[in-house]
C-alpha cells in the first residue's frame, strides 16, 4: 500500500470555502465548481480583499466558484519560510479530497479575466501546470495525481526545495502553464494577461510588511490600487454581517465572557445632549447614566440605529471579521463612535494600534460627518491613551498655494488645489541665489526669499502647498509661524526630511521611499487647461493641407541628466520623419524652453516637407502646444520630461518615447556606480527577468534618503514605465493606465490632504 495515499487528510472544517453561487436569473452552466485554494496570511488582508474583489469582477456569473483560504494553518513547520503559507500549497491534494482539480493562488494576485477557461485547462497526463517545474505561484492541480508525490504530512514536515524535488523525480508530472495565466511584474500585457503577479515584496502596493521593507512605488501599482478604490466604494468585504467568518460565532462567545471596560466620562460629550448610545460588548456606562443606553449583542449591529455607537474589545472577534465590524459600527452611528481596544489581547499580532486608526479612518471616510473615538487598553484591560478625530468641518479651509519660477511646479500645484475642492490664493514667490542653498541646510526658514505677492502675514493657512526645493523651507516656516497648526503639503522632491512634511506626493522619477506621509503618483499631475474651441479650430485649419495621420513630436531639451543636443535631435527628426512616411502622414513638432537653438535647428533640418515646425520663443503670443494635444493622432515625446509624457498619455492616443541616455556629473556618476554596485535600488534581475527583493543595504539607503541629505538623479525612464510607454523604434501605443487613472490617483492624494485638517489627535 502507497504510504502516501493512507495519509489522512486535513479535517474539512479547517477549510471552509467562501462561495460564489450562480448569479439569480442566470441559467447554470453544467460545469464542477471552479476550486481556488488561496495562500493568505492576516497580514495580507488588503491583498486578500483586492484578490477576491478581482475575482468577483471576472467571474463568470452561470457557474459556481469556491475558494478555500488557506491561513494558519495548523501543523506546519515554517522554518525558513519568506511568507506565512509557504507550503500550504504543497497540502492542496490533501485538502481537496484527493480529487477534481484546484488552482492555487498566492494573495498577491490579481484575476484579469475569468480563471475559468484556466480550470477547464486540458493536461493530458500531467500532475499539475506551472510556468516552470519551481514557480508554483500559479498552478492548476490534478488533485489525485499529485496526492501520490505532495501530502499534508509532506507539506508540514518537508522544506519547499525538497518537495518540489520530489515532483520533479516523477517524469511528466509537470507541464507547462500558458504564460498569460502568470504574469509577474512587468512581464504583463495589456489585453493578454489575465493573472497579474506582484512579486517584487518591496514594491506591492499594500505595504503588508513596513517593519521588513522600506517599499517603493510598483510600476503597476495603480492597477492594484484602481481595484481597491472600486471594492471601496461598493462596501466590499470578504465576509460580512450576512456571511460572517466560520470562526465569527467563537469569537462573539469570547466577547461575551470578558469583565467590562468602564467607559470615561467624555462618553456623554460624544452621545450629544439627549442622545440615543448603543453599547456593543463589555462596557460598562455609568458615565452616561441618565442618558438613553441600551445594550445589544454583537450580531444585532447591522440593525442598530444611534447617536453614538460604542464598543469594547472587539479585538476577541477574527480578524478576518473586524473590517466588516469596524464599518458597521460607522453605519450604524449618526453622529459618533467610540472604541475601547486592547492590541495586546488580539487574536492576530497583525491587528496593531496602528491598524485599529487605519480602519476608523478608512470607515470615517466612507460614513462623513462621524466623530470617532479610540481607546487602547493593556494586556489586563487597563486604560493607557487614547485618540480622537473629529468629523470634517462644514466651512471651507483656508489653502495657499505657493507659486514658484517654474511653470511646471506651479502647474502641478494648481492641479492639486484643483483636486482638494477649496479656494486657493496664490501666493507668487520671488528667489535669490541663495534659494539654491540645500533644503536640509536652510531648514524652516526665508532664506533665499526676496519677496512674495501677496505678503505672507497672518492669519495663517490650514494648509499649504509648495512644489520643489525653494518653495519647501517657505512652507516649513509657515508652520512654524503658525505654531504648527498649518498642516503642509509638498509636491516632486523637497531635498529636505521627509518628515518634515505633513505629506510629500512624489512621482517615480525622484526614487524617494514610500513612507506614512509620502504619496506616489504614477506621473506628474499637471495637466494643462484644454485649449478652447476657436484656438483648436484655429490650428486645424492651419494644418489642414499636412495629410494625416499628424503625428506630434513634443520635443524638451537639457535637464540633468538628460540632454538634447544636436546630434540627438537629428536622430529625433530622422525617427519622426520615418514614421510619418510610414504612415503616409505628417509631423507636427513643438520645442520648448529648454529647447537649445542648435537642437531646434537639427531637429527641423530632419523632418522632410510634410511637417510643421514651431520654435518656441519667450513671450510668443501663439502656442500650438495645446492644441498638438487635442489634435494629433500619436506622439512622439523626448525623454527628458515627465510632465510631457504624463500630458501626451493622458489624451489616451498612442505614444512613443524618444530615449535621451543620463549624462551624470561627477558627484551623480559615483553615486550611481554605489547604488549598482551594493545592490541598492533595482538589484540584479532573477531567473524570469523580475527584480530581485531589496537587501538591507537597500533599507538602510532609503533611510538616508529619507534625510534629504542625498537625492538621486532624475530617472524620467520610471514614469515611463509607470505609464507603461514604449520606447522608440518600438511604434507609439497607447499608456497601460487608463487616461483617468491619474486622476483617480490625484483624488486620493488630495483626500489625504484634506484628512490632514481634521486628523485625530492624542487623548492622554
């Protein structure tokens, strides 16, 4: 008798499916139910969430879908292991019953497409597919096959290495999985691949492990996040108040045994003169005696109806049931919330003091108007501080904007003012040489400042926005003449502490870490006004004998590190002119201010006569710069600027850059050679091409980034690849992220700002 085959396997209450049923009104495809068995840890929850979310998006509503969340699982020895399930996916043939088929998932993952097609896979005699006999990320398994090689007793007592030896000892037993079903990183494709891998631990977008790694933005971490901001906005739980976790009964049941917290006397503030509390779990509220309390169990929250809705010790339930608890607590107030907690009694390590805030804000944002209250207890159920947030103001903040001598900066200034929704003066600063002096060196100060219109005088702001280094130590030194109370926020690099900013929204190009108070966007946010009708109508008939298709060449110039001279301008037209007799079209070309004299010349010399050519000059009163946006039909962009290339993306059409190779000074050229010889930006690639995981030399030079003491050089090439643009002679395609995505992006860096006027405060 096969040893293995009388290997009992793991009792079925372990695993419970979340399931998905045919859809009502759908008629029933008669296929076995598609089986998903999902590696996940507590920690993974906001990966775990966008994981199902994509699922649910690209299911297939006639057939059944049940995915079995593989989590703490008992028996297992981790050992050496880098996540938490390592080797739970070695135990599915087990788990499964030894037969059908299942797909393994890690929680990293997103669906694009229907994993169905992917289940219905035929495999001839193999044991399971993969894209390579070792990376079993994504693997479809012949469940009665690959019981005779991969075991739950297997599974838990053997090392990953060992186990896939043993399948790889059984000829056949492996086949491979068409790439489309796993894709890692950057080896998506838009329209083919239908499931996304983020493998890269210091690059995903959820920063599950801040205490591990110092993370950094994700080229398509925008993807992710565009799922999250969706699975907000329609409430999305993994389990709710109507389809609790299996554990949600156990842990009510803890609740309902633990002695009762006394509830502090700023509880009758909260609940409001004459206001109806309701009382969920342990707390005891003689501080509201007189007031209308009534007390409820855990499992009538969904149909509560308060003033002031209050909790004890909801850290006894799962934690896969908090997020859905947190926001029932929300829904079910009127005007308030309050929560005692104590971190230290949690049924997962991962729900931190720091998670419990995360959630409130998160539920506050979703249910405005609601002030909410937060108590940490100890270990004994003992008081120790406590926070408070108050609901969003009625009136309207007052914001300065803080316009420097680059258009680009103050373009994107304007475009966050934009997006923060509340009036905005500007206020037009004026720099002296000094100005250049590091921002780490002239601190919170006007050093540098030889005016501004209007004066900066009190009453001061609420907030401020500034845009680059010079602007940086002015809007420091606003809140500090405001005694703090002006909350600051910075656009591109402030070459000063981080942390010196209420927060800093970055883009690729600058490198800087991801850290509490810094955002990334996938590229720079100014977008520029639309040209009117007329100006469009004007530049229409003015081309109109150049025969289409128009293809656009916004040509920049010299910015370190990037050069455009002659010789590369020349290539530049050369590359044009092609494409336009290629296509059977024409080139439209527009310079700019850092455009030189010789390049523009170059570049003109190269076009051939189907082409128009626009020298841009100081204070010129026609500029088809605009209208080249609306109107022609693909884009060629040098590049130089990420302004430029985040504009020509945005209008949706197809795109190309035109490449100018770094050109690093001394002091860049050794800071450089430093990084790529200690490994500590993009380490080497691996074996399929994908970065390997950051090192803690890595960690430790964020840190000093961190600092402002050192700045990296630009490197426009990473909004490139955030926008996902080709690069010539590869022909111009349209951006991976949809034209909209920027400024869905640029709304929640704003909704982060704006939490910034009413963030909680401490509670002693």
């Amino acid at each position: 008798m096969n040893p293995a085959a009388a290997q009992p396997a793991m009792p079925a209450p372990l695993l419970q499916p979340v399931r998905f049923d045919v859809l009502p009104g759908v008629m029933p495809v008669d296929r076995p139910p598609v089986r998903i068995f999902l590696g996940t840890e507590p920690a993974q929850h906001r990966a775990e969430r966008v994981f199902f979310h994509s699922l649910i998006r690209a299911r297939d509503p006639a057939r059944v879908y049940e995915v079995y969340r593989m989590t703490r699982l008992p028996g297992f020895a981790q050992g050496r292991w880098r996540t938490g399930f390592t080797n739970f996916r070695f135990a599915i043939p087990d788990l499964a019953g030894r037969h059908g088929r299942a797909i393994y998932n890690d929680v990293d993952e997103i669906y694009l497409a229907d994993p169905a097609p992917l289940f219905d896979l035929p495999m001839g005699e193999a044991g399971y597919l993969a894209i390579t006999p070792a990376d079993t990320a994504v693997m479809l398994i012949d469940c009665a096959r690959m019981a005779e090689v991969w075991t739950l007793e297997r599974a838990q007592r053997l090392g990953k290495k060992t186990l896939l030896d043993l399948a790889a000892a059984k000829p056949g037993l492996w086949a491979a999985l068409p790439t489309q079903w796993h894709a890692r990183d950057t080896e998506y494709r838009p329209g083919f691949t239908t499931c996304l891998h983020y493998t890269a631990l210091n690059q995903q977008p959820w920063h599950p492990a801040p205490e591990q790694y110092s993370y950094h933005p994700h080229p398509l971490g925008e993807l992710w996040r565009d799922l999250e901001r969706e699975a907000d906005a329609q409430g999305y739980e993994i389990f709710s108040a109507a389809a609790p976790s299996p554990a949600f009964a156990e842990g009510a049941a803890r609740l309902a045994a633990v002695p009762p917290f006394a509830a502090p006397i700023e509880l009758a503030e909260l609940a409001g003169p004459g206001g109806r509390t309701a009382v969920i779990g342990p707390l005891d509220t003689g501080a509201l005696a007189g007031f209308d309390v009534s007390a409820s169990s855990i499992d009538a929250l969904p149909e509560l109806q308060a003033d002031l809705v209050a909790a004890a010790r909801l850290e006894l339930c799962p934690s896969d049931d908090l997020p859905w608890l947190v926001d029932a607590l929300f829904a079910a107030a009127g005007r308030a919330v309050y929560l005692a907690v104590s971190p230290a009694a949690a049924q997962e390590p991962a729900n931190t003091e720091p998670w419990w805030r995360a959630r409130l804000r998160t539920a506050a944002r979703r249910y405005p108007g609601r002030v909410w209250r937060l108590d940490v207890l100890d270990e004994t159920g003992r008081r120790t501080h406590g926070w408070q947030a108050e609901a969003a103001s009625k009136h309207a903040p007052a914001v300065w904007c803080l316009h420097g001598k680059h258009a680009g900066d103050n373009a994107q200034i304007d475009a966050f003012a934009a997006a923060l929704g509340a009036p905005t003066p500007v206020h037009k600063l004026r720099f002296s040489a000094l100005s250049r002096l590091p921002g780490w060196l002239r601190g919170a100060s006007r050093l540098g400042l030889v005016g501004s219109e209007p004066a900066l005088a009190p009453p001061w702001p609420d907030l401020v926005i500034a845009a680059g280094r010079r602007s940086a130590s002015v809007a420091r030194w606003i809140v500090r003449q405001s005694g703090g109370r002006t909350r600051s926020v910075l656009l591109g690099r402030p070459r000063a502490p981080l942390a010196a900013f209420d927060l800093v929204v970055t883009t690729p190009q600058y490198g800087l870490p991801v850290r509490g108070n810094v955002r990334h966007l996938p590229a720079p946010a100014s977008t520029p006004a639309p040209a009117d009708a007329a100006d469009i109508e004007h530049w229409r008939q003015r081309w109109a004998a150049l025969p289409r298709p128009w293809i656009g060449v916004l040509a920049g110039g010299d910015r370190a590190p990037y050069r455009l001279d002659a010789d590369a301008a020349a290539r530049l037209g050369d590359a044009a002119a092609a494409l336009a007799t290629q296509r059977g079209g024409s080139v439209l070309v527009t310079t700019g201010p850092r455009t030189s004299l010789a390049a523009t010349d170059a570049l003109f010399a190269r076009l051939g006569e189907a082409a128009l050519r626009h020298r841009y000059a100081k204070g010129q009163t026609e500029n088809p710069y605009r209208a080249l946006l609306a109107l022609t039909d693909e884009f060629i962009v040098t590049g130089d600027s990420a302004s430029m290339l985040a504009e020509a993306a945005g209008t949706g059409k197809p795109v190309a850059v035109f490449d100018l190779p770094p050109r690093y000074g001394v002091a860049q050229r050794l800071l450089h050679w430093i990084e790529q010889r200690l490994g500590l930006v993009e380490r080497a690639a691996g074996s399929r091409g994908t970065a390997r995981q950051q090192n803690r030399l890595g960690r430790l030079y964020d840190q000093v980034l961190a600092t402002g003491i050192i700045s990296r050089a630009r490197d426009v090439s990473a909004v490139q690849r955030s926008l996902g643009l080709p690069s010539l002679p590869t022909e111009p395609a349209p951006a991976l992220l949809a034209p909209d995505l920027l400024a869905r992006a640029l709304a929640d860096a704003a909704a982060q700002a704006r939490t910034l006027l009413h963030a909680e405060q401490p509670i002693p």
